[in-house]
C-alpha cells in the first residue's frame, strides 16, 4: 500500500473527456442504463494540489455523482479522505467501511434520504486518487436493508472500475 510520494494516477490532460470513458455496467442491474450525456464540471481550484471532474449521470432509476480527484500527493488525499470520514455527523446517517475498494473506502446512507429515495454515499481513496460518489434513487416501494446493502455493493463494482480506468503516472 502507497502511503507516500505522487501517487500512481495522472491528471489526464482532458479530464472532461474521463466522464465519456465511466462505465456504469456495475450500476445497470440496480439502476439501470444512463440515460443522456453526463453533465460535466472541472473540478480543483489549485492544480499544483489538486484538479478533478465531476461527472452526473441520469439513470433509469436515479441519479449518480461521480467526483473523482487527483491530488499531488497520496497523503493529502489520504488526510482528505481521513477528514471527510471524521466529519460525518452521526445524525447525518449510517456510516460503514467499505474493505476492498481502493486503499480504503467508507458508505454513508443519508438520513435527509426518505425509504423510496435513500442517498447514498460512497468516499474511496487509492493511492493519490479520491473518489466521491452519490446515487440519489428513487423506487415506489420502500427499501429493504438488503436492497440498500445490494446499491452499496453496486456503487463499490462501479468505483473499482473508475479506478481501474483512471490514467497511470
């Protein structure tokens, strides 16, 4: 596990063009096909720390947010993960580590979410690499504590592939 140094992703020189490459084959079965071009921002205020892209896709059954950034160093993107995770207020939902995706990773379920239309949360840092995710769903049934823990699988499938398609340094 890299705890030091640049990192072993790249900014991609058009970090726009990453959201065209996401797959969303691990979201398919739960949420369905996209529908649309994602809506796209360039994201980071400082390249000499950190430059990202956030990409919003439409679903058939919801919304995902994917907000993938690149920092300079992987212990500012481990620190910024740290304080994410830190910062959750307990009233803000459920929050559980997510092993196995990325060098570490955690899932919140927001309370602001109602039973038909959770909000779900995804944090992964790898390497110097820090993805946000968020899937706003909606259903007309209320959701069972499997289905949810079956849209957390989904979205840890879906950051594994991001990863695994974010450019190499």
């Amino acid at each position: 596990m890299e705890t030091a140094g640049p990192g072993i992703y790249r900014v991609p020189d058009d970090r726009p063009m990453l959201c065209d490459t996401i797959s969303y084959a691990a979201l398919k079965d739960l949420q369905g096909e996209p529908n649309g071009k994602p809506e796209i921002t360039k994201t980071g205020s400082d390249p000499a720390t950190v430059s990202g892209v956030r990409c919003a896709q439409q679903l058939d059954g919801g919304l995902i947010s994917t907000h993938i950034s690149f920092w300079t160093k992987v212990e500012t993107a481990r620190s910024q993960y740290d304080h994410h995770r830190d910062d959750v207020d307990k009233e803000e939902g459920k929050m559980t580590e997510r092993p196995g995706i990325g060098t570490q990773a955690y899932a919140l379920e927001h309370k602001l979410g109602g039973p038909t239309s959770p909000i779900l949360q995804m944090q992964v840092q790898d390497s110097n690499a820090f993805l946000k995710l968020r899937l706003i769903t909606d259903k007309p049934t209320e959701y069972t504590p499997d289905e949810i823990n079956a849209l957390f699988d989904a979205m840890g499938a879906f950051a594994k592939d991001v990863l695994a398609e974010l450019p190499k340094a």
